[in-house]
C-alpha cells in the first residue's frame, strides 16, 4: 500500500495497446470517418436541401 505511483506500459504493453487501436481503426469503414454535412443533409432530408437551395437562388433565374 506505500507504493501507489502508477506504473508506467512496458514497451511490450505499449505495443500491444497501438496495435489494438490500429485494428480497430481499420474495423471502421472509411466512409464513416470523414462525411460532410452537405451529404448526410442530403441523405435524411432531401426535401430540407431543395427548398434550401431554391431559396439561394436568386428569382430572375428560378424560372429558367
């Protein structure tokens, strides 16, 4: 009980935990790492999207 400084990952252990989380890292497909906002509005709401767009639209060239 005198001793309770925390003990440090061997080299061994240090290894071992960066191998894990490089495993993991590559369980996750990558189109799940990076996605825009612009994608994932487009995916659940389309509806949202081209009202948004209309809006920015200036009116002269909504009717062409």
């Amino acid at each position: 009980m005198a001793d309770e400084t925390p003990k440090l990952p061997t080299k061994e252990g240090l290894k071992r935990i960066q191998d894990s989380i490089q495993k993991r890292r590559e369980k996750i497909p990558s189109d799940r790492l990076v996605k825009s906002i612009d994608e994932i509005t487009r995916e659940k709401f389309p509806e949202v999207l081209e009202k948004d767009i209309a809006a920015k639209t200036p009116q002269k060239d909504r009717n062409l």
